[in-house]
C-alpha cells in the first residue's frame, strides 16, 4: 500500500504529468482546438462539430477543462437557458502548442504508420 502513494505523491507532484493527464487525451485537446476557432459556443453546436463524441464524455471533459481553467462556461438566466463555453486566457496560450504538435503528426504520421506496420511483421515472425 505505501508503494501505491508514494507513486501518486510523485505524479501530483509532477507539473508535467499532472497537467497533460488532464488534458492530454484526444477528446480534451480535440475540444480546445475547436473552441479556440469557435468561442463562445453552446454545447449543442460544440457537440455538433465533434460528432464522434459521446454526450457524457463531452460533458466531462469539459468538467475537467473547467476545473483546470482552461475552459469558461457563461449561463445565462434566460428562458429556456443558456451556456457557452471558451477559452480562458491559460486555455487559449495552450493553443500555438496543440497546432505544433498537430503539425509534428502530420510530418511523422506515414513513418510512424510504417514503422507499427514492420513491428506488427517482425513480432508475428517470431
């Protein structure tokens, strides 16, 4: 049981780790991406342009966002109603960093493709 805290004391106390276990998984810089192009937006209309994404997985990766602020949400007291999420300042100066590592996918991605592919070939040949 010590060997068990002792190894979440080391990952909460990691800037590195901490964050990007927050964010970095495809739905939340996915999500960031789109609000950055698209802010504000209501959730009905984010949902709509990342239609691949559960309700309830978008739901909770904007949680997340929130509570790291990284993301804003703004109700508004109408009738029915309203939310829309956006950047906040620290979200946005994540923005420059997800376009280079998208732009670093996009140059590697045929490599890294054909190299899984001649790794899947020598391990069945084993």
């Amino acid at each position: 049981m010590r060997k068990k805290e002792q190894l979440n004391s080391i990952i909460e106390i990691c800037p590195v780790r901490n964050v990007i276990a927050r964010f970095g998984n495809k739905w939340a810089l996915l999500v960031i991406l789109v609000l950055s192009e698209n802010e504000p937006i209501r959730y009905n209309e984010l949902h709509r342009k990342i239609p691949d994404i559960s309700s309830r997985v978008l739901s909770g990766t904007l949680r997340v966002l929130e509570a790291d602020a990284l993301v804003e949400r703004t109700y508004y007291q109408e009738v029915p109603p309203r939310v829309e999420y956006s950047l906040t300042e620290t979200g946005r100066s994540l923005v420059p960093i997800i376009m280079q590592l998208t732009e670093w996918a996009q140059t590697n991605m045929k490599s890294i493709i054909e190299h899984r592919k001649d790794s899947i070939k020598s391990t069945a040949s084993d």
